[in-house]
C-alpha cells in the first residue's frame, strides 16, 4: 500500500516537474524569441537613423558645397566687375575730364546743340552751365548765338555740375546733361564688355 502511495506520490511529483520544466523552457523559449524580435527591430530602427543621418549629412553637404560654390562665383564676378570698373576708368577717364574742361570744346558743342534746335524751331530752350564758366559763357553766347538768344533762350547756374551743361525745356519737363561723367557713363557702357574680355579671356 504505502508502496503504491510513493509510487503515486512520484508518480504526480515527475508528472508536476516535467509540466514545471515544460513551461519553463516554453517562457525561455518565447522570451529568447521576443528578446530576438526587440534585437531586430533595434537593429532596424538603429539602421534606419543611421540611413536617415547619413542622408541628412549628404544633403546638408551638397547645400554647403553648392551656397559655396555660389559665394565663390559671386565674389569672382563682383571682382572682374570691379577691377574692369577700374581699368575702364582709367583708360577713358582722364581724356574726358581733360576735354570738358576746355571751355572751346563746351562751347562748340553748345553751338551744335542750340543750332541744332533752332532750325527745327525749338526756341524755348533753357541752358544750364556751371558757376564757374558762367561769365565767359554768357559772352560766348552774345557773340555766337545772338541770333538764337533774341528769340528766347535762357542761360543759368547749373547746381550739381563743375564741366559741361545741361539743357531742356523752359517748363523743367526734362533735361539733358552733357557732362564729363555723362560722357564717361556712356563710353563706360560700350567700353566695358571688351574690356572683360580682354582682361579675362577663357
């Protein structure tokens, strides 16, 4: 009898430890598999930050190169710009300051200018010469163009100009200035493109 209770006894012992130990590995069992699953999915989440940062760092690197690239052109071309500015200057500024500080010439071209207007019957013309050159201008203009001065041609102090003049309507609706820096203005225009290239040929 007390046999048959041991036995039994065992019997539900081995049966309670075998279903213990079946259980058991089946928790290690799921929890290696969850624990492989929480790996993977860190291992996929850590390559998709890195694939992310590293994208981020590329396109952060070509809008670097490429606003660097743009700073460096813009500033190549504002010095070409500049030093044709200068070599420009250079070449025609002083021959123009030089001719437009002979009265003679001024006058000449005032004479052209006035004559000009006359025979297409524009009269009411108004003329504007600097301070300095005024009284010499002002006899220049009885003895060379009496003739268009009686029918109305009015002469006065330019304000803003040392060389040349400026002439228009006596209503101010316009005027046009013939002065050294007009001038250089005006050659500058044409002179600068060869000059470019002149000075930065490929």
């Amino acid at each position: 009898m007390e046999n048959k209770i041991q036995e039994l006894t065992e019997k539900i012992y081995n049966e309670g430890v075998l279903k213990a130990k079946e259980e058991a590995e089946s928790i290690l069992n799921a929890a290696r598999n969850k624990a492989s699953e929480i790996e993977n999915e860190a291992q996929k989440n850590a390559k998709n930050i890195t694939d992310d940062a590293i994208k981020k760092a590329e396109k952060l690197k070509e809008q670097v190169e490429t606003e660097l690239k743009m700073s460096i052109n813009q500033t190549i071309s504002a010095l070409k710009q500049e030093l044709t500015n200068i070599v420009t200057l250079q070449a025609i500024q002083p021959s123009v300051k030089e001719i437009f500080n002979d009265v003679s010439f001024v006058q000449k071209i005032i004479e052209i200018v006035v004559k000009s207007w006359a025979e297409k019957g524009i009269s009411d013309l108004k003329i504007a010469i600097p301070e300095e050159v005024y009284k010499e201008m002002e006899t220049f203009f009885k003895n060379r163009l009496s003739a268009e001065m009686s029918k109305g041609i009015e002469i006065t102090i330019a304000d803003g100009i040392r060389t040349g003049f400026k002439v228009g309507p006596k209503d101010d609706s316009y005027q046009i200035s013939f002065s050294d820096s007009d001038f250089i203005n005006f050659f500058r225009s044409y002179l600068q493109p060869k000059t470019t290239e002149l000075l930065f040929a490929k």
